[in-house]
C-alpha cells in the first residue's frame, strides 16, 4: 500500500470511528411509534454528554414515550429535526409525573455563598467574588411575600429574588435588588455558561393524563435549568384530554435559568377544569405550555399557539414567577401572565387573547404595537395586591373589547387595602400613553358611558387602619381614539386617584 492510500484510509478509518453526532437508534431506539424509546433516549443523551457530542433525531421516525422512570439530561446541542415525538400520560403513574423527558442542564455547578448576610434595594455590588458571570438567588426564609388572597389564599412564600452578577460582585443594573434584605438566610450562586447550548425543531404530542383534578402538577416536558440556551421550532400539541385531568407545569419549564431566547415555536392551551381551592370553594384550575421560575433575561421570538387564543374553554398557555426582564417579540398567545412577581416587562409586535395581559411587580412596563383582546390592557393580579411599583408605556396599540363586557379599562385591578400581601402596594407613578386605539364598538350594555384610564380598585379612601397602598403619579395621553365616540374618563371611582396628575393631548 503506497504512503497515499494508507493516508485516505486511515482518515476513513478515523471518521467511521469518531461520529460528529449521536442519534437515538445507536441506542436501541425503534422510532416506530409503539415500542417505548426513552430507555435509548435516556442512553443516548447520557454519552453525547460524555463525549461532548451533539444528538440528532432521525426525520420521519416517532418516538414514544410512555411510564418509564428517568429524565434525559441535556448539555449538548439537539437537534430534533422533524422526528415526532409521542409522550403517553394516559397510564403515568403519580410517582413518574414529576420526571421531566428532557432537562438542559449545565455541567457547572452552584455554590453557595455565606458571606452575604444583607442586601439593600437597588444595591450595585454584592461584596463577594464569584467564579464568573451568575445567576444569583437570594433568600429570606423568615419574611413572607407574595401573600396570596382569593380562593386559592395561601401563607405566602419566602421572600427571594434573582440577580445577575458579574466575577467581581458587581450586579448588572437591570437585575438589581427590588427588595431590602436586613437578614438573608440562603445565597446561592449558578454559574451562567460561555458558550450557548441550541436545542431546536422536534413534533411533540403529549396524550394528556386522566388523573382527578387536583393540584398534583405533571412535569413531562423539555426542563431548562441551564443559562445561555437557545430553544427554537419546537412544535408542542396536547391530545386526549378529557372533562378532567390534573394541571402540568409547562411543556417549556424554565426554571433559575438567564439568557435565554425561545424562537418560532408553536405552543398548545389546555382545557380548564374545576376543582376546590384553598378556600374551599370551587375554582377553575389551569395548565401551562410555557412556565418560567427564577429567571432573567428571556426572550420569546414569533411564538404562537396552536389553540385560539380567544377560546375561553382553554387556560392561558404562559406563567411566571420571580423574573426579571422578560420580553415576547411577534408572538400570539392568549395571555401573558407574572403570578409572583416581575421586575420589567417588553412586549412588542404581540397579540394577546382572552386573558389579556396580567402581572405584578416593579420597573418598566413597556407595550408597543400590540393588540389586546380583551377589557383593560393590564390587569394587576388582584390575588397579589394589584401592585406595580415603577412606570407603564402603552405605545401603538390596539385594545379591542370582546362581546360580553360592561366597562373599559386602561388599568384595572383590585385591593381593597385590607390584606398583607408582604410587601407595600404601589400603582404606577408614570402611566405614558400614545397612539392607542379603544375598539369598545361591541360594549353596547346600557350602562357603558365610555372607557375609564383606571378601574375602581375598590379602595376606601376615608377608612382608616387600612393596608398602605400608594396611588400617585402622573399620567400623560396623547393621541387616543375611542371607536365609540364616547369619552375617556378617569375612574368610576375618581377621589383614589386625586393624587394624579392626569395631561391629554
């Protein structure tokens, strides 16, 4: 064999022995729609990660996914192409539905960190180094916030929030403490990853569980715990589902995660169902498609849902809790939604169905050439106080008010001023408004006299003993067009807002 051929067929030799990529059949996988995958699924993943390789699934192939125990950890690219995949919840057990298919996850691990015992609202450093750029969660297990009020009342939670900080201590601006810390109990410190980690395309159905409807939450989606990860044409549909069944957690389930942009992707709704609430009282009870906990920066790109946005059998397909800078671009959901708190909203370019657009929190609201089909462009959860502590920019937008509504609000909420909520109650300070359009032309109860800036809220301005709640602020309007005709008024409950000052152009 002269020096040439031995050259050519040593490289052969090397390339059929180092694969650029994995895939599920190396691994037993049949891809046939019947046999159950996951135990090669599992496989598969676990030596992609070992040896840093990427997975790929076969086109035309169906995986299913049935009872089998384990999660397939993530930390490599995956590329799912248009391989479907099937996820039977029909036959789950209750001590499966906890277990996630897929979990990104970093190879990085937390720290905790002792040495911070305090923090201070809008603090710049924390007074500690870090191993790099990190996602940083701060605890005070002894002060409750986020006290729930309603038919699903709760005790609270621990007050916590996250933070973004750099090797040095030093937090980015925009993730700064949004609360006084004068005793911490836990700081813990998550790594955020250099190089980002892209897990794109896949057909996924889930056969939705028959369990009875109570608050035993399902988890058997794609889980990222890992930052610096991107998510793109990921398609999610829901079948089987019945006049009964138990909530999931979110098909994407983001959970103390930064950096993250989730692109063309197409979601699916769940049907709402009934079951009691902490109150004792009956309560519709929701799943979610897409949920974030603990996380900072995220961005939703030209995202949609399978499920009319306006179909009132079907729950919000998106939550969070705890997150800071959150931004949906061109997508069409049938509400966005922040239970327990967020720290500046984006939401350009969206359309928002019949849940409208819901969330407390603090820092900026920004909503900029959106549509919102529903009665008030932003409702503040009532549950949670009704509480916005900073500023709201409503800019080129469109709220058009469905059939069955009697009024018409910009902003609307609901505190009486009589509960602990953990934390004091803010509305707005600045309230900017420009280039939006009121379509009330299907509000036609006789007892419409025309949009309101705000709802009542409920407060009893002259009581005294009450919760505080801080109603001051300026709003300023230019250019609004009511389709009516009929003019915009201030609040059918004016004396709470007397400390506005209210400019109309």
């Amino acid at each position: 064999m002269n020096k040439i051929m031995f050259l050519v067929s040593c490289t052969l030799f090397a390339c059929s022995c180092s694969p650029k990529y994995l895939t599920y059949e190396q691994f037993g996988a049949k891809g046939d729609g019947v046999t159950d995958d996951f135990p090669a699924i599992i496989a598969t993943h676990a030596a992609a990660n070992e040896q840093g390789l990427p997975v790929r699934a076969t086109d035309g192939k169906t995986y299913y996914i049935g009872n089998s125990t384990g999660t397939a950890i993530v930390r490599t690219d995956v590329d799912f192409g248009t391989a479907k995949f099937i996820i039977d919840d029909s036959n789950v057990s209750l001590e499966n539905r906890g277990y996630n298919i897929f979990e990104v996850k970093s190879a990085l691990e937390s720290i905790e960190v002792e040495e911070v015992e305090s923090l201070k609202r809008n603090q710049t450093n924390l007074g500690v180094t870090l191993p790099g750029r990190c996602l940083v969660r701060v605890v005070n297990d002894n002060h409750k916030a986020y006290i729930r009020l309603g038919a699903n009342q709760d005790n609270g939670t621990a007050q916590e929030e996250y933070i973004i900080a750099d090797k040095d201590g030093n937090i980015d601006p925009a993730t700064s403490p949004i609360w006084d810390y004068n005793e911490i109990t836990k700081v813990r410190a998550y790594p955020i990853d250099e190089k980002p980690l892209v897990v794109k395309g896949g057909i996924f159905t889930t056969i939705a569980n028959q369990a009875p409807s109570e608050y035993t939450y399902y988890c058997r989606g794609i889980s990222v715990n890992r930052s610096n990860v991107r998510l793109e044409n990921i398609t999610h549909y829901v079948e089987g589902e019945l006049d009964h069944g138990a909530p999931y957690d979110g098909f994407l389930n983001f959970d103390r995660a930064a950096d993250i942009v989730v692109s063309d992707c197409i979601l699916t709704a769940h049907k709402i169902y009934w079951t009691i609430g902490s109150a004792g009282v009956p309560i519709t009870m929701g799943s979610y498609d897409i949920s974030a906990h603990g996380c900072v920066n995220v961005r939703w790109e030209n995202c949609s849902q399978t499920t009319d946005i306006s179909d009132k059998n079907y729950w919000g397909v998106f939550c969070s809790n705890f997150c800071k800078n959150l931004a949906m671009d061109r997508c069409s959901f049938s509400r966005f939604d922040a239970h327990l708190g967020v720290k500046n909203v984006t939401l350009t370019n969206c359309t928002f169905g019949h849940q409208g657009v819901r969330m407390v929190g603090c820092g900026t609201i920004v909503l900029e050439n959106c549509d919102i089909n529903y009665k008030s462009a932003i409702f503040l959860r009532d549950d949670y106080g009704s509480s916005w502590d900073g500023d709201l920019i409503i800019r080129n937008c469109k709220l058009i008010v469905p059939e069955g509504f009697k009024t018409v609000y910009l902003l609307n909420g609901y505190n009486e001023g009589k509960h602990d909520f953990g934390y004091t109650c803010y509305l707005p300070k600045r309230f900017e408004i420009e280039n939006l359009v009121i379509d009330d032309s299907r509000v036609t109860h006789e007892s419409y006299t025309g949009p309101m800036i705000f709802g009542t809220f409920h407060r009893d301005v002259n009581e005294e003993g009450l919760y505080p709640y801080i109603a001051e602020g300026a709003v300023n309007i230019k250019n609004i067009k009511v389709v009516s005709g009929k003019p915009l008024g201030v609040s059918r409950n004016p004396e709470m807002f007397k400390d506005y000052t209210i400019v109309t152009q």
